[in-house]
C-alpha cells in the first residue's frame, strides 16, 4: 500500500515538472521535428534555398502545435531515411574538390612555397611583387602586407574551411557548383581570421586592401563533370600532366574564356589566382545536362520532404484563419526584415561578410575556426578553452561562431537567425503589455527611423552596426529577450512556471556569456524576483531560476581551470578603455562637492563622460519619465516583474557613467528603457481610467 502511494505521488511530481508536463513534451516533440528538417536538408545550411526552407519550416513549427501521433513520426522517420538514401547513394552527384588560400611571401621555405607547384607559386610571387612592391610606400595607411610577416603567412597550403565540418576532402572543401564574380561570392573563410588580420605598427611598406586579397583556388574535377562547360575571367592554369601547367590568361581582364571538360581533365588541377587589382579572377561552372536534372531533382525531392515533414507532424490550422495568423504574420515580418537587409546596401543573405582589419570580429572568428578544428581532432578540453585560458574578448561569441559554422558552414545565416529572432521576440514582448496599435506604431518607429536621428530606435542601426559588425550584440540581445519574455509573460499567466523559468533563466545566463556588461541588470532582476518568489513561497520556481542561471558560474570556472586566475567574467573589464570613469573617480567628486568646489577635474570628467550617455534631448525626457515611472510604485502593483525589469535597467544605467558606453553597448538599455517608459505610460492611463470608475 505504501509503495503505491509513493509511486503513485512519484508518477504525479514527474507528470507535472517533467518530460510529462504539458508544455514540455509539445517542446521537446518541436525541437525533434525540426532535427528531422535539417537531416532532410543536410549540413551545413549554407546555400539560400535552403536557408530560406529552414526558416519557413522554423516559422511554422514556432508557431503551431506539434501532432502526437506515433504513426506519423514513423513515417516521417522513414520519409527521411529514404530520402537520404536517394540523395547520397542512388541520384548521381557532382563531387567538385576546391582548394583555396590568400597568398603571401615573405621568405623562403614557407608552406606555400614548399606545397605548391612551382610554375604556380612563382607566378604568383612575380605577381605579388610586382603588383605589390614590399618596400613601397604605405603613406598614411596602417594596415600593410608586409607587417604579415609577424603572422608567418598561411599555417597549411589549403585553407580550413567550415564548409566542410560534414565532408571528408582532399583540400579545402566539396562543392558541386563553382559561380564566383569576386572573393566575397567564393567565401574563403580564413580571410576572416587573425592570420590576414594585418595590423602595420611600422607602418612604411605598401598596402593591399582587404577587398582584394591576394588568393589562389583549385579545382580538382570527378568524371561527373565531364561535357560540363568551365568558364573564367583572370589567370587560369590547366594541369596538361603531372606539374605540367598551360596558362589560360588574357590581356583583357574582362574577356571570358570557356571550354568544355573533356575526360582527360579529369583528375587534373585546375589554378585560379587573383593578384593583380586590375584583374580579378571570377569563375562558373555549367554541369552537363544529365547532372544538371539529377541536381534539380535533389532539390526538389528535399523541398518536398520538409513539407510532407510538416504536414504530418505539426498541426496546420488551414481552415482557421484566425490561428494561423501568427504563422502568416511571422513569414511576412521575416520578408519585411529581408527587404531592409538586402536595402541597406550589404546582401547579408547572400555574401559573405569580411570583417575589417583590427576588428574583434576576426578575433571570434578566428577562435571559433580553431575551436572547430579541435573539435573534429577530438581535442574537446582545447576546444572548450576557447584559445583564451582566461576570457579577456566576449566569452560566448567565438563559441556561437563555432556551432554557426556546424549548422551553417561558412556563411552569416546563423547570425542572421538570431537577428530574425530577436525582432520576432521583441514584437511578442511589446506586443504582451501593450495595445495592438501601440505595439505597431513602435515597430513602424523601430524600422523606419534612421539610425542618424536615434540609433537605438533604429533597426538599421541594430542591423548595419551591430550584427554586420560581427560583435556579439545582436546574439545576447535575442537570448536577453527570450529570457526576459519567458520569465516575464507566463509569470502572470501561470501559478507556477519552473520550465519556463529554467529556460528563461538559462537564456539570460546566455546573454551575460555573450555581453558580460549586462549582468549587473540581469543580475538584479534576478536577485528582486527571487526575492518576490520567496515572499510568495513559490520555491519551486525559484530552485529551477537557479539552476537554468547556474550557466553562468561556467565564465569564472573556465577561467580558474585554465588561467588559474579567479575572474568572475572578462579581464578586460577594468582596462583603461573600458573603464572609463573609475568608482575612484566619483568619491572624489563626492568628497569635493561636500567642499563646494564644483571645478575639481573628478566632477568635469563626471559631467564630460555623462553627456555622452544622454545624447540628445529625447533620451532626457524618457529617462525622466522613466523614474517618474520607477517612483509612482502604484502604477506598476500589477506589474511587478516590470517594475524588477526598470530597476535593473536603472541599475545598468548608472554603470552606463562609469564604464564604456558605446552605442553598442547602451542600444538595447535605452530601447528596453523606452519600452518599459511606454508600458509604464500605458499603466498610468489605465490607473488614471479605474480610479475615475
């Protein structure tokens, strides 16, 4: 009888705070559904049809209920498996082998030199010198080839590419397409790394522009490939035997040359170089019309398993309009999004960024390229130490990057997903507190504003700045909201939420990992609504807010396993660039003001750095109102979470005065803060309405 009753309250606790409960198994049935979509598609994502087939296929799992049927998930399973059998075993393919790295040389006995064939490397070099002379003049430049010589040029003949984190090639990575009209379309991933991050400090020597790297790529043909058309503008060389090169060069850098593969090219090597500026190398391949079908057919059988995917694990309300709004909404907000990415002058969706020299992007990239590397050797304690043993850049970024490149290659599209993401999680906050016309007005604001007149209203600036700038902002912005949302909306919907409290509270630990300087508004937040759960003795949330923000206590223990330091987030935090007015420095002011004198230097540099945290007019009133808001406690009796929320941005506010506070820094602080200020605003009015009932 006992045992009974045990097992019986067992089964009821795992039923209603596990597996069982009602809002995780849906999750967990969500997140298998879209496992079977990308193994559908295959990795990496990194082609634009496909990219665009996830996030449709994101959207409409997202946004509607999975379907509970262990009849359809076999078939579903069995859909895949076969069309995985199809694509990779029995439909012919086309297997390219590309190899590719930037040129430089500096002396002799490098890796190029030693790797390359000769008639190869030493046009090249010809060509490098000659269009480069290293003792040439730099002028004012301070970014300059010749200072590469510190960076000892290319570690390996071919370079790593992400691209082929799934594949097991010869060189670089498999392509089974070649159209390339510049080095952004090839996306040679090792431009954006610290190797080709040439930072002159000696700055007397010429400079080659980052735009227009000195590279070489080559290709190695199957027998596919034959009757397929090759065509080039630049310097070609053609393998005729083993080292035995032909030159397929033309004096007109714009004339285009084509032939058609014959079989005795197969197996060859075939050279592109782009040195010269005034002739850059651009390359297509057609394949040959049987290949050519059997790829299409790929495409279209994949396309159609994702939709048959759908259709039988998730519920599509087709007849009811009104449920399937949100997904239509979705799809139409991502389309919106897209126009002003491709409008603002960088094709994000189909180029490949190129991060400039001396940025902290190449630093990301390039540890994430070297987490990868270990990764696939195995090494999984030096791919956790993120090649820092204490974090001094953003902790989470390089390893954001590094699971980019195993879902997306070599491309944005991972980044690109958390923009979308934090747009479409921005608009569900703002639209949970406010009226339906408010919440669009904001939006309208948020998208149509330029960057010029406020930067932290304006999605351009969201877009240009942060996210094409490969800072980590955007990501840590997309998880602060998440978490923020999770916590906040089904706090007052729900007597006790502790999954969605785990996960909200994980996803904030993820926005510190990624943007440390945002903890100490998170960290307060947490710290008055742990307090308000106490009160209200929902211990059980509280213990599950622990232990989702538990995460966060892996940034200090990361860096006293491999620093042996104890440093609680970043070593960076209190160098002299980014602590820009010292705690010091405001009890001195303290001390002087108590003394009447308002010149000391403390207070100028207090008053100088604070004109730069209100900008303009606009943000004064906001911030006024905002404290009005804080203040008038009986505004916000039914909001307390937002009331935590203003509080903790206040908080972040006033270390907005002592360490840097960049816009891409203070962006999201600002605009959270105009939210809260619209809510508050909106609180008051309907206060103001029940007292006059």
């Amino acid at each position: 009888m006992f045992l009974s009753q045990a097992q019986e309250k067992y089964s009821k606790f795992i039923k209603r705070h596990f597996i069982l409960r009602n809002h995780t198994l849906p999750l967990l049935e969500k997140i298998g559904v879209v496992f079977l979509i990308i193994i559908t598609i295959g990795l990496p994502i990194n082609k634009l049809p496909f990219y665009i087939l996830f996030i449709f296929a994101l959207i409409i799992i997202t946004q509607n209920k999975p379907k509970s049927s262990t009849k359809n998930w076999l078939i579903a399973i069995a859909l895949v498996l076969l069309i995985n059998i199809a694509s990779n075993f029995i439909l012919p393919t086309l297997k390219i082998e590309e190899g590719f790295n930037y040129f430089v040389y500096n002396k002799r006995g490098e890796v190029l030199e030693k790797n390359l064939p000769p008639p190869i490397f030493h046009f090249m070099k010809k060509a490098l010198r000659d269009e480069y002379p290293k003792q040439g003049p730099c002028k004012d430049k301070d970014y300059c080839w010749g200072d590469a010589i510190k960076y000892k040029g290319p570690k390996e003949v071919f370079a790593f590419s992400g691209d082929a984190i799934w594949q097991k090639p010869k060189y670089s990575r498999i392509v089974d397409n070649i159209s390339f009209n510049n080095q952004r379309e090839l996306r040679i991933d090792v431009f954006n790394s610290e190797e080709v991050n040439w930072l002159d400090l000696k700055p007397k020597r010429s400079m080659i522009p980052r735009t227009q790297i000195p590279y070489f790529v080559m290709y190695e043909f199957p027998t596919e490939a034959i009757g397929g058309i090759l065509c080039w503008k630049g310097d070609l060389f053609w393998e005729m035997e083993k080292d035995v090169f032909k030159y397929f060069g033309h004096p007109n850098p714009n004339f285009t040359q084509c032939t058609k593969l014959p079989p005795e090219a197969i197996g060859k090597r075939v050279f592109g170089i782009s040195i010269s500026s005034q002739k850059r190398l651009s390359m297509q391949f057609a394949p040959n019309k049987n290949i050519k079908k059997y790829l299409l057919i790929k495409k279209i059988v994949k396309f159609i398993g994702v939709f048959l995917i759908l259709l039988l694990l998730i519920n599509i309300p087709f007849k009811r309009i009104n449920l399937l709004a949100p997904t239509i909404f979705l799809i139409i907000g991502v389309l919106i999004t897209s126009y002003f990415i491709m409008s603002s002058g960088y094709h994000y969706l189909v180029d490949f960024l190129e991060y400039p020299t001396g940025s902290d992007a190449l630093i990301y990239n390039s540890y994430a390229r070297e987490i990868v590397k270990n990764l696939l050797k195995g090494d999984i304690v030096e791919a956790l130490r993120g090649n820092e043993a204490v974090f001094y850049f953003m902790p989470g970024m390089r390893y954001f990057i590094a699971i980019e490149k195993i879902f997306f290659g070599d491309t944005n599209y991972g980044l690109l997903l958390m923009l979308f993401s934090f747009i479409v999680i921005l608009w569900k906050f703002i639209r949970y507190y406010l009226a339906l016309p408010i919440s669009i007005l904001i939006f309208t604001v948020f998208f149509c504003i330029n960057k010029t007149i406020d930067s932290w209203l304006s999605f351009n600036f969201y877009f240009i700045y942060i996210a094409l700038g490969g800072f980590p902002g955007i990501v840590s912005y997309a998880f602060l909201m998440a978490g923020l949302f999770a916590i906040m909306t089904k706090f007052d919907r729900l007597k006790s939420f502790p999954w969605y409290g785990f996960w909200g509270a994980l996803s904030l630990a993820l926005a510190i990992f990624l943007r440390p300087n945002l903890a100490f508004m998170i960290l307060v937040f947490l710290s008055l609504l742990a307090i308000h759960l106490i009160k209200n003795r929902r211990y059980l949330d509280l213990i599950y807010i622990c232990i989702g923000f538990s995460f966060v206590i892996l940034i200090p223990y990361h860096n006293w396993y491999f620093g042996k330091k104890f440093v609680p987030l970043t070593s960076a935090a209190f160098i002299k660039a980014n602590y820009i007015v010292p705690i010091s420095t405001y009890v001195k002011a303290f001390k002087e003001l108590l003394s009447f004198n308002t010149s000391n230097p403390a207070i100028v540099t207090i008053l100088n750095y604070s004109s730069t945290w209100i900008r303009n007019e606009l943000h004064f009133i906001i911030f006024m109102f905002f404290i009005l808001g804080i203040l008038f406690k009986k505004i916000l009796k039914n909001l307390p979470l937002i009331r935590f929320l203003a509080i903790g941005l206040l908080i972040q506010h006033i270390t907005l005065n002592i360490w840097q506070n960049d816009p891409r820094y203070s962006n999201i602080v600002w605009l959270l803060t105009f939210i809260v200020t619209l809510i508050m605003f909106y609180e008051f009015i309907n206060y103001g309405n029940a007292k006059k009932n």
